[in-house]
C-alpha cells in the first residue's frame, strides 16, 4: 500500500520509466509466453490433484475476490463509498455511506438478521470484520478489529485488534486501544 501511495506522487513519465526498469531482461512477448505456460502447468496440476482426491476434491466455486454478494434479495450498497478494496467482502445488506472506505481483506456482513451501515467517511481497516453493526461517521476501525451486533459513535477509533461484543456500544468520539474489548451489553467506552 505505501508502495502504491509513494508512486500516485511522482508523475505519470517517473513512473514508466520505473516500470521499464523494473521488467524482466528480454522481450516482453518472451515474458508473456512464458507466464501463460506456467499457469497452464498449474492448472494441470491441479487438475491431477482433483484426480486424486476424488469424491473428496475441493472445487472452488467463488470467483476471488468476491467483493459484493446479495443475501436474501439484499445486495450492498457502496455507490457512495470512496473505496473499497479488491479482496474486501460485503455481504448481504450493507451501507456505506459517502467516502466511506472498506480496505484489503475486511468482512462487512449484514447476513445475520440485522443490517451493517457504516457513515460517512469511515475507514474500516485490513482484515477487520464488522457483523450487524451501526458505525458512524468519520470513524476509524483499524485492521483486525471485531466488532459484532454493535453500535460505533461518530468519530471513535476502534483500534488495531480491537474487540467489541454483542449489544455493546461505543461513545461518540471515544477511543478503544489497540488489543482493547467492549464486553457484551458494555457501552459507554
């Protein structure tokens, strides 16, 4: 991501001449040749795998990444959102209000009965999983946060690996530590 961040700065020019320094020697058709052969070998070799394993095979049936998926004739609704990650998965009904951001690996679920809605220009972080939850505006989940059946006040920070339980809620403004835990039913942090 910082790689990604630190080449939006240098112009466009910069940036093609970083490219084509950074290339494989040789011509570009070689390459190409020789990339689309090894995926051809790999997915003879998982064919063989599959033939081998038979009745108990594992066929993927998802085409990764999965970003949006309807539950229930309730599909996400992101045409608002400022960003949301490739590998990012919300599921069933799901809000994010204008700039909110959804980033790499993180799981907005509104499958379980309740709906997710997160407010404007929220930031929910990598990996971080918000199941029927209420997030408010200009809010800030860090990466690997779990938060279940919860209310987030606008502009609170939830930090990185953070915990917050079912039928807790967390205060407008309040801050909750990397690692930290609200407790089912909690509130007021």
């Amino acid at each position: 991501t910082t790689r990604a961040l630190a080449s939006m700065s240098i112009p466009a020019y910069a940036r093609q001449n970083l490219a084509w320094a950074a290339r494989p020697p040789g011509p570009q058709s070689f390459w190409h040749a020789v990339g689309t052969a090894v995926r051809g070998i790999g997915r003879q070799i998982d064919a063989v795998g599959v033939g081998l394993q038979g009745d108990c095979a594992y066929h993927e049936k998802l085409v990764m990444p999965v970003t949006a998926v309807a539950v229930g004739g309730k599909a996400p609704a992101i045409a608002a959102a400022g960003f949301v990650a490739p590998s990012a998965n919300l599921v069933g009904d799901v809000s994010m209000g204008e700039g909110a951001t959804a980033w790499y690996a993180s799981l907005l679920r509104g499958d379980c009965g309740k709906p997710t809605s997160v407010g404007a220009g929220s930031q929910i972080g990598d990996r971080a999983t918000v199941t029927s939850s209420q997030i408010g505006a200009q809010t800030w989940i860090g990466a690997g946060a779990t938060l279940v059946d919860c209310s987030v006040g606008d502009g609170a920070s939830i930090g990185l690996g953070a915990t917050v339980c079912a039928g807790a809620s967390v205060a407008d403004g309040a801050v909750l530590t990397a690692g930290g835990g609200v407790a089912a039913g909690g509130g007021g942090t």
